[in-house]
C-alpha cells in the first residue's frame, strides 16, 4: 500500500514538473525566460519549448503584435500663446525587442501603461509648446507626427517601437471655451474688415487710374483737336490771303457781310446812323467809293 501511494505521489510530481518545464508559444507572442539567479534572460519564438521548472526558471510571454494605448482622462496641453487645451491621444505600438522591454518592465503591462502616458505627455507638451493656438487646431497632424518622432526616441530604451499617435480629441476646457470663441469672432470681423478695407481701397485705385487714362485721352484729344483747328485757321487764312489779292474790293464786302451777319440776332433791334462807316457797302459795291471813269480811247 506505501508502495502505491509513494508511486502515486512520484507520478503526480512528475506531472507537475513536466507541465511547469514544458510550455508553447504561439505565433503572437514569444517568451522570456528569466533565472531566479538573475543571469541573461534569453528569447523562445512560437513552438514548444522546455525550461526548468520554477522557481529554477521562468517564463513570461509577451504579445508582439500591434497595440493601441488610450489614455482613460484628456491632459491639459498648453501652446506658444499660453492657451490650455485639452487632449485625448491614441499611441498605437509594439514591443520591437522583448528583451529590452522584458528587462525596463518585467513583462508588466501596467508598468508599460505607466510609461507609456508619461512619455507621451512629455512628448505631446513640447508639440503643443511650439505652436500658437490656431496652428494648434489647424495642425493636428503635423503636431501628432512631431510628438510620434519625439516619443519614439524616447521610448526606444524601453524595446518599444512607436507606430504613430493620433489625436482623437483637441479642445478647449469648459472655462475657457466661452472667452476663447468670443476671441476668435472678433478676429474673423477684424480679417472681414481687413479685407473690405482692402477691396475698397482696390476699387479706388482702380477708379482712379480710370479717371487718369480718361483725362489723359481727353488732352490728346484736345491737342489734336487744337492742332487740326490751327491748320484749318492757318489753311483759311491763306486763302483769305489768296483772295484779298485777288479783289481786295470784294474781298472787304465779304467781311463786311460777315461782320454784321455776327453783329445781328433775330429780335435785336440796332439804331445806327445809316451814313456810318460799317454800313458803306450798302451804298455801293465798292464802299461808296468812286469808281474811276474808264480811260477814253486814244485817236490814232
């Protein structure tokens, strides 16, 4: 019976030796086996594996796969113009070095959660503290891609390889929000003025470069016009010229004519002393002139 029961007692030790040495990795993990010695912990891929039973040894299996880390509360965040923000980050990750890992974190997930949201704060606060508070809304990803680089390094120690962060939430807080929207209406109306003020001084110079091409056009116009009239005078006065040589007799009736054809309107009524000098072609052709007798004829 002692027998039995010593047989018994060996097999189950047995068993439970073997299911402590004897473990399988599958594909999305590996695992790390660590000494109670403290010696070099060394790395077993997917597969079945043995090691000695603990507390000899140990294995700790660590998920290689692509991870999101979201922190549970937003941060404060604050930018170049001293504006706070509040900030919900979503790191996405994997451990690319178990080793390293293993060794900053013992396999801890709540030690890698720990570490994460601290680098990540630090990382974020020096994105945010570059830029001012528009660049900040309108920049996300750009601000997302300098912490991602920045986190990166930081957590290069660590084993972990950093993918990328994406902002899922940038906002104001509660007793900020109402100042900073009145803030930014009164700098969208100022821009709205800026551009009316700039549209209408547009319009004015475009006005006054008119008016100035149209005042130009009307001098040349009126040089040429001038040019044009003084060649018709000079023209006119020459053949004035031509005809007074011509019979300056006539030539003095014609003016005369002209003269009170402009001195006369209808209606006017004039009283002149008929024998004055400006009516003397009314009492001949030749002025009221004598018109020399013709020369007789000579006797041959």
């Amino acid at each position: 019976m002692n027998r039995i029961i010593a047989l018994v007692v060996v097999v189950v030790v047995a068993v439970l030796v073997a299911s402590s040495s004897v473990f399988v990795v599958d594909p999305r993990h590996v695992a790390v086996i660590s000494s109670s010695g403290g010696s070099s912990a060394t790395l077993a891929g997917p597969g079945m594996h043995v090691k000695l039973p603990p507390p000899f040894q140990t294995a700790t299996f660590i998920d290689t796969r692509v991870e999101a880390f979201d922190a549970p509360d937003a941060d404060r965040y604050t930018t170049a113009d001293k504006t706070e923000l509040l900030v919900n980050p979503v790191i996405r990750y994997r451990i690319a070095d178990p080793l390293k890992f293993f060794a900053a974190t013992k396999g801890d997930p709540q030690t890698l959660a720990d570490r994460l949201a601290s680098l990540s704060r630090d990382a974020l606060a020096d994105a945010f503290s570059k830029v001012a508070l528009s660049a900040a809304l309108a920049q996300q990803e750009a601000i997302a891609n300098d912490a991602r680089d920045a986190l990166r390094t930081a957590a290069a120690p660590l084993g972990i390889d950093v993918i990328d962060i994406e902002l899922t939430r940038v906002d104001y807080p509660p007793e900020l929000a109402d100042a900073v929207y009145k803030r930014m209406s009164a700098a969208r109306e100022q821009m709205a003025a800026d551009e009316r003020a700039q549209g209408a001084a547009e319009a004015q110079q475009i006005k006054d470069d008119a008016q100035r091409k149209q005042q130009d056009a009307v001098a040349q116009a009126y040089a040429e016009a001038q040019g044009i009239k003084g060649e018709g005078d000079g023209k006119a006065a020459a053949i004035a010229a031509q005809a007074y040589g011509h019979d300056p007799q006539f030539y003095q009736f014609y003016q005369s004519m002209q003269a009170l054809r402009d001195s006369f309107k209808p209606g006017d009524v004039i009283v002149v002393d008929s024998s004055s000098d400006f009516f003397r072609f009314m009492r001949g052709p030749n002025g009221g002139e004598n018109t020399p007798a013709p020369a007789a004829p000579r006797k041959h």
